[in-house]
C-alpha cells in the first residue's frame, strides 16, 4: 500500500550520534515488500532502561516480556519487527520473541532479558521465525545506519520518518537525546499508543529514568489520540547509555536533573505530535486547550472526549465551526462541567461565552482559522485551575481508505 506523505508532515531533524547505541537494519521480509524492516540496536553494558506499555488486555508477547525486563533495569540491544505485531498469536509468538532474545544474547554474550523485542503491524499472525532468525543474523553483521534510516524501518502505514532530538547540561558535561517512533493509526492514549525509543548517552539510574519517562509520557504520549483505539503492542522504551560521562542522575534534587527531564519531555512532545500529524488520512493538526477544570486529570478527560469526537473530527475537517459539537463532547465526557460556566472558542476567537453564544459572534475569522492546518480549540468550564492539553486530527475519507485496505 503506497501512501503518499501526509500534508503535515515535517522533515526529519538533524541527530546526532549517541555513544554507546548503535543502530543496524535489515530486511527479514516478514512482508511481500522490498524495503528493510528489522531494525537492531547495539547498547553498551551498562546502559539503563525504562519503559511505558500499553494497558490493551490482548497484548503481545513482546509487551509481557518487557513489562518484567524493564524492571530489572538494564539493556543491551534492541529489535523492532514491522510488518507482523506477533500479538494474538499464543506460544509460538511468544517462542519467536524468546528466540530473537536468545540469538542477540548468545552474540552479545548477556542475558536474554537484556535484549528488548517489539513488533508492530498485522494481528493475529505469528512472527516467522526462519525470518526473523535470517534478519537478525543479517542485522548483526550490518553496518552502523543513521537513526532515519532506523525511523524509515520501524515504519507501517507511516507516511514519514518521524524523529526529534534535545540536549541538556548536566553540570558541565552536555548529554543529547534521540528520539524516533512510529505510530499512524490505532492511536489513543493508555500508554504508550505507538512505538517509540528514545536513546540518550547521559549516565541516569534506571528507577530514575523511569520516574522521567513515566512522567513526560503523561503530559505527551498520553494526551494524544488519532481514533481512539489502543494498539495491542505500544511500547516506548528510553535508554541510557552513560557515553557522556556524566555523573549519574539519581533523583530530581541531583545537580542537572531538571535539566535533563525537560529535554527528555521535549523530545516525547515532539515524538507524539509527529504521530498525530501522521493520523491516518489527517489533513489538519488540531491542538485542544480545556482550562477551568476541577484538576488537569479532569481536563485530559474533557479534551480526549473532544479529541474522539468523530463529530468534532469530521467538521474540523469540513471547516465547518460547528461549536456545538464541542459544546456536546464536554458534556459527555462524564467529568464535572457546567453549561452555564461553559465557554468555547477557535483560534483565539470566542463563540460562546459562560453558557450562551456571544452577541456580537463574528464567524469570519473563526472560518479563516478552520481553512488552516494548525487548528486551535479552546475550552474553559469556569469551575477551577485545572488545565490540560490534548492533541489529535481530522477524521476525512482517507482514513477509510487507508484501514479498508489495510492487509493488501
């Protein structure tokens, strides 16, 4: 399936290399395609890890396994398979993820449990493992590849190489971060709605890094939505090589680690909204901005229950300033509102103000926002200091198009 690049698209970044993680493709064919689509990343020993899941009950083998890896903490390579997610698939998917972990650890001379395994593409079919054992010994002897060579791969019905990079001082020493995902369609917030690896060369303690990812994943990856379906197989991994030569990080009052966290948040806000500007058939990036919540959890709910709304979708698509259908999503998004504190606006222009639509209501400029590709709906219930943002697409044909053909 040819999928020309979404109109949202943004180039890839300039990435540097982080010491002591070196990523590899190659082509295991799990699919009738001429492209690669095994990627391997080699860590360093020594390298931290943390992870965030899906909460999906019919998850892959791949996800369980994490699940109990990254509580050990540590890492020493990482394989993605597009093409087949493995998951549905009982013993023999589960058999598949043991013996790619098995073959990279017999070579790197570790533990399986240090080798992280994540799939992503059809359900319901076991992953190959002639193929897979043939693209792993092909990965192994590959040459070191950029890391868009290693977004392009990890790719499905993506429609471009998505990746963001951010740097931090930790003292004196400055670490860089990395970052590449993928994620298209099947995407909704319960952790972590898509894949996504991001590499740093910063000396971090594992329990701290996942206090960051954790945290960072929340405010980003969490707040994002294109259909509200939560894959069965999202994952985003962070690893910590310790290349810079830092002194590790160990909690939030160590000398750097604001620093650190707040370039580790900019590259997952970065990684998420790259996969909501490749929401299937997406033709506009629509930021949701509720205000006057009880609290900011109370906000995400309101602003995800706006972001599903295939309503509300399907006329931002339209250009249409329906502002009514804004009006009914906070009302069924189940969390406290008032109609009569309610105010709704488009672009930094009101509709409705404190109930009721404004006298003086002027569409013009709301309508000229709407024929834009950034759109912006704000929403402010008048109850407390709660804030949240939350961030999706337009529902058009081609997301249609795109899911009815989707195995061919």
């Amino acid at each position: 399936m040819d999928l020309e690049p979404s109109p949202l698209a943004l180039p890839f970044p300039d990435m540097p290399e982080i010491a002591g993680a070196t990523p590899r493709v190659a082509r295991a064919r799990y699919k009738d395609w001429d492209r690669c689509d095994l990627t391997y990343v080699e860590l360093v020993e020594g390298t931290s890890v943390a992870g965030v899941f899906t909460r999906n009950v019919c998850c892959s083998s791949e996800v369980e396994l994490g699940r109990e890896q990254v509580t050990l903490g540590k890492a020493r390579a990482l394989v993605v398979n597009a093409g087949n997610s493995n998951a549905f698939t009982g013993y023999r998917g589960r058999e598949a993820v043991e013996q790619i972990m098995a073959q990279v650890a017999d070579h790197l001379g570790c533990q399986p449990s240090d080798v992280f395994v994540s799939s992503t593409g059809v359900i319901g079919v076991p992953l190959p493992k002639d193929k897979a054992r043939a693209g792993i010994a092909a990965a192994l002897e590959a040459p070191q590849c950029s890391w868009k060579e290693a977004a392009d791969t990890i790719g499905t019905t993506d429609t471009f190489a998505k990746g963001a990079t951010a740097s931090a001082m930790i003292g004196d020493t400055r670490v860089e971060l990395v970052g590449i995902v993928k994620g298209s369609g099947m995407i909704a917030p319960d952790m972590a709605t898509m894949l996504g690896y991001i590499f740093t060369d910063a000396a971090v303690d594992p329990a701290f890094l996942q206090h960051c990812l954790s945290a960072a994943s929340d405010r980003t990856f969490n707040c994002i939505t294109v259909d509200s379906d939560t894959s069965t197989s999202d994952t985003v991994l962070a690893f910590a090589t310790g290349g810079a030569g830092n002194v590790p990080l160990t909690s939030v009052e160590d000398a750097g680690a604001d620093a650190f966290f707040a370039a580790l948040h900019d590259v997952c806000r970065q990684l998420a909204h790259l996969v909501v500007r490749d929401g299937e058939g997406a033709s506009k990036f629509i930021e949701i901005v509720v205000g006057g919540a009880v609290s900011d959890e109370s906000a995400r709910r309101v602003g995800l229950a706006i972001a599903n709304s295939p309503l509300v979708k399907t006329a931002i698509a339209g250009e249409d300033a329906n502002w009514g259908r804004v009006v009914m999503a906070v009302g069924k998004a189940g969390e406290p509102a008032d109609r009569d504190r309610l105010s709704i606006g488009f672009g930094g222009t009101w509709a409705a103000r404190e109930g009721q639509p404004l006298a003086d209501y002027d569409e013009a400029p709301v309508a000229a926002h709407l024929r834009g590709r950034e759109i912006r709906i704000d929403v402010d219930l008048g109850m407390a200091d709660g804030r949240a943002s939350v961030w999706t697409c337009d529902l058009t044909h081609g997301y249609i198009s795109i899911n009815a053909d989707y195995r061919s």
